[in-house]
C-alpha cells in the first residue's frame, strides 16, 4: 500500500506568553527540526529529534507556509509561471518537511507523545489547508497564469500549473461564498472524525488480542508461531500465557495452522467483531457514517451525484460506471469459481469430520492448508524455513533490483532511526552516483498501526536539489532473539510489493516535488507494487533468496516446484475477498448525503450492498468489513480500493512485456524506469503505460489467467 501522506497545512501559533513552562525550556534547546539536516541525504536526525521537538516545529512551518503565501498574494507584478506557480511549488518547505517526519511517527511508532501532539497538529494543519485553498487573491493569480500561460508552457512546467490549478479547483476555489464556507466547516470535521478514527481503530485491534491459557490449545502452531505467541502475549500485559494477535485484515493467517476449532472461531470473531460495538468501548460506525454523509455533502457542492464521482474524475477509470464495467466483468467470471472452491473445501472437511459437517469462515484456511498439504504435499511450516527476512530482502527484493535497474544497496549504520527494529540503506545507481535513502522497518509492535506501506522522509525534486528519502513499513512477527524471522509466501510478495512503490520513489527524476515519484493517481499507484511482485517468483530470484535459514542451502527442486505449484492454489478466496471489500467501499460512496445509514443500519447496508453485486458470501467475507477498513475511512482511498485490482491489470500486461524481453535485462528494466517509474507524475499515465507496453488499452482478460482462475 501505498500511504497517502495527510495534509501538511495548518495554522496557529502558540504565544511566548502562553507557553506552559516544558515549552518554554523547550524553546532554550536548538531544535534540531527547524534547520535542514547535515547528515547524509538531509535524513532526520533522529539522535537528536525528542517529541517535544514536532509541535513548536509544525508551529513555525505554518508561519513560514502563511508567510510565503502572503508574499506571492502581495505581488504587484502581474501573475506569470514564476512568481506563481513556482513561487507556490516553494511554500511551505519546512512544513513539508517537519510534517512528512512527523506523520511517518504516527502511523509507525505512535508514543503517547505522538498521539497528543497529533491532536493538535491536525486541527492547525486543516485550518491552513481551508485558508490556503480558499485564498482568493491567491487562486486568482493562479487562474490568470493558468488562462495566459497554459498553451505556451511544456513539459513538467505546463503539467505543474495544470495541477496547480486543478488541485484549487476540486477544493472548491469557485464555489460561493456560502458554499466555501460549507466546504471549510466540513474539511475541518472529517479532519477531526479521521483524527479519532486513527486512535480507535488501533486500540480496539490491539484490544481484540485472544488469550490463551495453554501450549495445548495452540495444537497446530509451529514451535516459532507458539513462541511468537508467548512474546506477544507478554508486550501486551500477560493476561495469560499466549495471545493471538489480530491483524488488520478479516482473516488471520494462523486459523490455517490452528486444530483447535472453538479457537478458530474465537480469533475469527475477534477479527469481525473489533469495531462493530460488540465491545461497546469500540464502535466506529458513528465516525465511519458521518464521514460518508459528509463526503457526499462536500460532492453535491462541487456538482456531483454522489463521493464516487467526485473522487474518480481525477483517476485514470475516470467514472463510476467505468469502475462498476470493470467488476462486474470480473464477478461474473469469479463467482462460479468461488462456489466450487467452497464446495471441493467443505467435501474434503467431511472426509474426516463427517457427512453433516458444515464449513464456517474461521474453517477455510484450515482444511484449505491441509488440502493443499495432501494434493500438492506442501505446507507453511515446510516451506518458511527458506524464507527468512534478511534473505528475502537482500537476496531477493535488492537481488532484482540489483539486476533488472542496475542498482546496490549499501547499509548505512551511520544514519539514526526512529526505532532499533529499523535499517538504512544507500541506492546508489549503475554508474555508481548516490541515487536514494531507504529505510525498512519490518516487525510488528503496539505503537504500530497495521498493514503495510511505502512513504517518504523527502520526495525527490531537481527544483529543490533532493534525492528520495523512502521507508517501507510491515507488520511481520519478529522471532525471538537469536531466532531467525521466517515469513509465509504471502509476506514476501508483500515485501516485493511495498519496494515496487519504493522504487517508484526511488527512481523519481522529476524538476517538481508536487509531481515526483508516487504522485499519481490512485489506480496508477499500486501498479509498480503489483508488478514487482512478480519478481518473487522468477526462478533465477526465487533460487537466489530461497535459502534454508540453517543451513543456507536452496530449496530442494521438488519442493520448490511444489510451492510454486501452491501459489495458485484456490486463488478465488483471494479475489473474492478484494472484490466484495472494493463494492462496500463503492455503495458507501455512491449514496447522496440524504441516503446515508445511521450507524445502526450500517451492518446491514453492508450486508445489501454485497447481495445487490452477487458477493454475499458467508465463506468469502470482505477482506475488510465497513468498520475496520483503513484504506478508507482512515487512508486516501475512499471510493478507490477498487485501484488494486485495477492496477493488478495493468502490472500483469506490464510482466508479460517483461517477461517477452528478459525480465532481468537492464535494457528492460532501463526502458520501464525511462517511460514510467522515473516520470512520477509529470504526463498521462495512460500514455505511459501505452509508450512501455505498446497497447492502446490494458487486456483485462490476463487478470484472472494470472491469478490460476
């Protein structure tokens, strides 16, 4: 996934009379985020940056942003590109920078330190957003640059004033004034819903933990998932000997392993139930239903019938309709697949449980593992011991990049960290120049939201002379110490995944921030990370990194040729789960103001919406039901999650090409690199898709065949 860094504009500034005393000894120290870094890149200097240093820093960076603003507004020389538009691409550069460390903390290692100057950051940062989008002295010189100049400008000049203008103009810079005002008000209340959003839904999800009283109940855990289990359950309290931790998706990957049913059903329910009231301390429709109404007020004011198509006018699909084409296609295609799945999995529960046996939800990983063990003689357990962390990173993800875009990693241990679990690395290029600073931070812990994400220290930008500052952050069990950390094949494509968007970071060469690196449309975005998953399987990577974490030995051929065999192996659940998160995410936010749930009927209007596309399916539930789901209440992908399997097309047609040239050829990956990943957003990304591949339209139809359905 990738992050949608949250807006970085705010206001208000706290007086020297009305400092409360910490802050005044604060303002004694130099504090180390008002100057540029001297280390290496400008990294964060993370040694020396106590949080107590963010609010008086965020403070001053919204001075400087009011004051730069108030310059290009103050301008007595008629409007034009440089006084303008580049004179607004350069606002706010400490804002942007403070607020890009400080917000990477928030979602990683949120302190309570953290968490209470996020409260009152994110009201400041609204506030100067509203003020800066409403501005307009400020919007009409950019219109008069955009109406005298537009024609006459190329390249990245042109697409920067084009974004410029349209970015104000899809905040609202033309609405009246009372529908501004509007617009203002409800800015500021979604701020606010996502602000309590992102306290509540990490601590019902920590709250969701399943104790476990004995090493008896956990029959079926390998001994590192038990001794997992064992540390876990002590960071969290030791309310008993093992915890479970619950992840962020529906389904958790240990009820594949777990022979205890009423066990299965315990973490299962956990899952459904973290958010939906059934602890009355978690519910979150109340914010998940006032933000949909509001959302869809702020559409009916710029014009639109609903969120949805709001949203997508500025998105490759464009329109709802586009969108709904799209899954529908697919559903029809899937739905048959994903009843015989079911009902091949049920069949072979009952071979030991009996004829009136009935398959539940937590039941289908278990009896799918085992089915998979007996048909293709392959299990989790056999096959993690050959991917440990440090392998799969530097033997596989590096190894690719290493080959295919001519680059090496170099580790830094020079460079601070926000946290010990973090890593630093040096890109440097084929012909031997320093290209990026990337961070990992792979294992799990309570100050860490879930999923997985690519985001930046710092964007790269000519106009601004920066390389890329990129961090990729998992939620993967860290094993105990002196224990090496396996992951499941899942979790590896997840690492290949989140480097597919570093390097789209990573191999920016763009003049503007405002246009580098992953500034692109939403179902433009997840492309690079699709497509780099592909990598993971390629046999000459797969042989590289597949190691025994022993004995450093390649998987034997014939296990390896089983668990490639296994990737495909009842691939509907998978989609399924996509599609019906994708059409819940879609029903919410194409509903007008006046038609949205009360927070009572919000179950039920998931459960409707589902049964009207033909996805209300017990066995297959939404890989994120209405009240967890991240990517769209709390992220930027409201009416969007639908990008993933749109992208998924498109990075499928973008393998076949490399797979046609040699996917490890530097003259292939030189030309993807050329046409795509180093332009960010900088030309219509349907041109650069069409000048990589030379296909006027994606082919859809690859979808389901590289899926194995």
């Amino acid at each position: 996934m990738k992050k949608i860094t949250k807006a970085i504009m705010t206001i208000g500034m706290t007086t020297a009379m009305t400092m409360p005393f910490g802050a005044c000894q604060q303002a004694q120290r130099e504090n180390p985020l008002l100057a540029e870094s001297q280390l290496p890149f400008g990294a964060p200097d993370f040694n020396k940056i106590e949080p107590a240093d963010y609010l008086p820093a965020i403070e001053e960076g919204i001075r400087q942003t009011r004051e730069d603003i108030q310059k290009i507004v103050d301008c007595t020389d008629s409007a034009n590109f440089e006084n303008t538009i580049l004179a607004y691409e350069e606002s706010g550069r400490l804002l942007d920078r403070v607020s890009r460390v400080f917000y990477a903390l928030v979602e990683a290692e949120k302190t309570p330190e953290i968490a209470e100057t996020e409260k009152k950051v994110t009201p400041m940062l609204t506030d100067l957003s509203n003020e800066i989008a409403f501005n307009k002295p400020l919007f009409e010189r950019i219109r008069q640059v955009y109406d005298r100049q537009h024609d006459s400008l190329q390249g990245e000049d042109q697409k920067l004033l084009e974004e410029t203008y349209k970015e104000f103009v899809r905040k609202g810079a033309l609405l009246p004034d009372d529908k501004m005002q509007r617009m203002k008000e409800i800015n500021l209340r979604i701020s606010d819903l996502q602000l309590k959003w992102g306290d509540l839904l990490p601590a019902a999800t920590n709250d969701a933990v399943v104790w476990v009283d004995s090493e008896e109940e956990l029959a079926g855990l390998s001994e590192a998932d038990i001794a997992q289990c064992r540390k876990d359950a002590e960071s969290r309290g030791g309310k008993a000997p093992y915890a479970i931790v619950i992840v962020n998706t529906t389904q958790q990957a240990l009820l594949a392993s777990l022979d205890n049913r009423d066990l299965r059903r315990r973490v299962f329910e956990a899952s459904v139930h973290r958010t939906d009231g059934t602890n009355p301390k978690y519910n979150t429709f109340d914010i998940v239903c006032e933000i949909a109404k509001l959302r869809a007020e702020q559409a009916e004011l710029m014009g639109y019938p609903n969120y949805a198509a709001y949203s997508l006018e500025k998105t490759m699909a464009k329109t709802p309709d586009n969108v709904y084409a799209f899954l529908k296609n697919l559903i029809a295609q899937y739905a048959p697949k994903a009843d015989a799945e079911t009902k091949a999995i049920e069949d072979f529960a009952r071979q030991s449980e009996g004829p009136d046996f009935s398959l539940q939800p937590y039941d289908r990983f278990y009896y799918s593992a085992k089915m998979k063990q007996q048909l293709l003689n392959v299990s989790d357990d056999e096959v993690k011991p050959y991917f440990n962390v440090d392998s799969v990173l530097f033997n596989g993800v590096f190894y690719a990049a290493s080959r295919a875009y001519g680059l090496t990693f170099k580790e830094r241990t020079d460079i601070p960290l926000y946290h010990p679990d973090m890593r630093a690395f040096e890109v440097i290029d084929k012909d031997g120049r320093q290209k990026a600073l990337f961070y990992t931070d792979y294992f799990r812990r309570p100050t860490k939201r879930g999923g997985a994400w690519m985001d930046g220290f710092q964007k790269q930008s000519r106009q601004w002379g920066q390389l890329p500052i990129i961090f990729n952050v998992c939620n993967n069990a860290k094993a105990p110490e002196g224990k090496p950390s396996l992951l499941t094949w899942d979790e590896v494509t997840t690492l290949f995944h989140e480097f597919g968007h570093a390097l789209h970071g990573i191999l920016s060469d763009c003049q503007y921030n405002r246009l580098s690196g992953t500034s692109v449309a939403r179902d433009f975005v997840e492309m690079p990370s699709q497509f780099n998953e592909s990598f993971a399987a390629i046999p000459e990577v797969f042989d590289h990194y597949a190691r025994h974490c022993e004995t450093g030995e390649p998987m034997p051929a014939d296990l390896k040729e089983r668990m490639l065999k296994s990737i495909n192996f009842q691939t509907a659940y998978a989609l399924g789960e996509n599609l019906a998160a994708t059409c819940v995410d879609l029903a919410w936010h194409m509903l007008p103001a006046d038609k949205i749930p009360t927070p009572d009927q919000a179950s039920d209007f998931e459960v409707e919406a589902l049964k009207n596309v033909g996805l209300l399916n017990e066995q297959i539930p939404p890989r994120y039901h209405t009240s967890y789901f991240n990517h769209v209440w709390g992220g930027g992908y409201a009416a969007g999650y639908y990008s993933y399997l749109w992208t998924e097309v498109l990075a499928v047609n973008i393998a076949d090409v490399f797979a046609r040239r040699g996917a490890l050829k530097p003259e292939t990956g030189q030309d993807f690199s050329d046409k795509i990943l180093s332009r960010g957003n900088t030309g219509d990304l349907m041109q650069m898709f069409t000048d990589f591949t030379g296909m006027a339209q994606p082919d859809a139809s690859s979808l389901l065949k590289a899926r194995g359905l």
